[in-house]
C-alpha cells in the first residue's frame, strides 16, 4: 500500500514537474509589439489593472481535496491553464485528479483532462468567480476509459507576489469499471502564475 501512494505521489510530482518546465519555456519568450504611448495627465495616474482583475496569463500550480466518495478521502489535483482571451477571461485549462479508490489493495483511479475555464458572468461581492469544464482519459490499474469533471474557483492573490491560492469546489466522472464514478470535490490549489 506504502508503495502505491509513493508511485502516485510521484506521478503527481513529475507532471507537476513536466507542467512547471513548459510554463518557464513560454515565460521566457520576450513579448514583441510593445508600443509606448503619451496619455493625459489624468489617464497617467490610473494604474493599468488592479490586483484583483489583472490575473497571469499562465497558471500551474497543484493541491488537495477532500472527496467523501474517495477511500482515503483525500484527492491530489494539479492545474495548468493558459489565457485564451484577457478580453472575456477566457483560458485554456489542464486538470489532472488521483482519487483514490481502496485501502486494501489500495487503487486509484487518475483522471486527465483539457477544457475551458472561462470568467463568470457575475461576481460575488467584489469577488470573481471562474468556471472550469474538462474532458480527457481516465484509467484505474489497467482500465482505461474517459473522464469529464468541473470545478468553480476564486482566484486569491498571495500579496503582490506571483502566487495564488484557488479554493475550488468540483465533481468529476470517470467511466472506467471498478473506478470512482460521480465523485465531489472541494479543496485548494496552491498556484504560480506569469
């Protein structure tokens, strides 16, 4: 059983890892086009964004959550999501979830998959939700099927830095035999974004 979270954790870590270099690999990527231009005094002072609506155009990050279906009932989740539109908030998102299955013998069922996280159409207070849908494989042991899940997250800057904290509550269901079927997530993912 030791053996088999140790192998899941890391798998977990080297896609973290893996997700982690090709995130440097696009930051590095000076920006091209860059103009300057002269404005008003008064448009001069407005700052360009503010902390809460300018978010990076790249996240990665990963966490835990709590699942009541899961047996041990705590769930693995990694993130990789890439700005599709500043304009509508609209990203490209990766999301990989170990959920485990048994103790004895201990199984876990590992869904992946690509979709759409787009900013909400409403706010909670000052507050901006974003919605997440994917779709991908799932495979438990040697069962291998398809997986669709969906999450909603807060993104919280961590000071000024380029850390975020994105408490999420989500489902996920996976079609492989013997899997974790329907499963109820909630939980938070610690992120770095540029």
């Amino acid at each position: 059983m030791k053996r088999n979270i140790a192998t899941s954790l890391l798998s977990l870590l080297l896609t973290g890892v893996l997700i982690l270099q090709t995130a440097a690999a696009q930051t590095a990527t000076p920006a091209t086009g860059t103009t300057t231009t002269t404005t008003s005094s008064a448009a001069a002072t407005t700052p360009a964004a503010t902390a809460t609506s300018a978010l990076p155009s790249t996240f990665v990050g990963g966490g835990i959550a709590g699942s009541p279906g899961a047996t041990p009932p705590v769930v693995g989740t990694a993130l990789f999501a890439t700005q599709l539109s500043a304009a509508s908030g609209t990203y490209s998102a990766t999301i990989c979830q170990a959920i485990p299955n048994n103790t004895k013998p201990f199984t876990v069922t590992t869904n992946c998959g690509t979709g759409v996280a787009q900013k909400a159409p409403f706010t909670i207070g000052s507050l901006q939700p974003y919605l997440i849908v994917d779709g991908g494989i799932s495979w438990q042991s040697s069962n291998v099927g398809f997986q669709w899940s969906g999450m909603g997250t807060i993104p919280f800057r961590v000071k000024q830095s380029n850390w975020y904290a994105l408490p999420f509550v989500g489902w996920s269901k996976s079609s492989v035999s013997n899997g974790t079927g329907y499963q109820l997530t909630a939980g938070t993912i610690v992120s770095w974004g540029k």
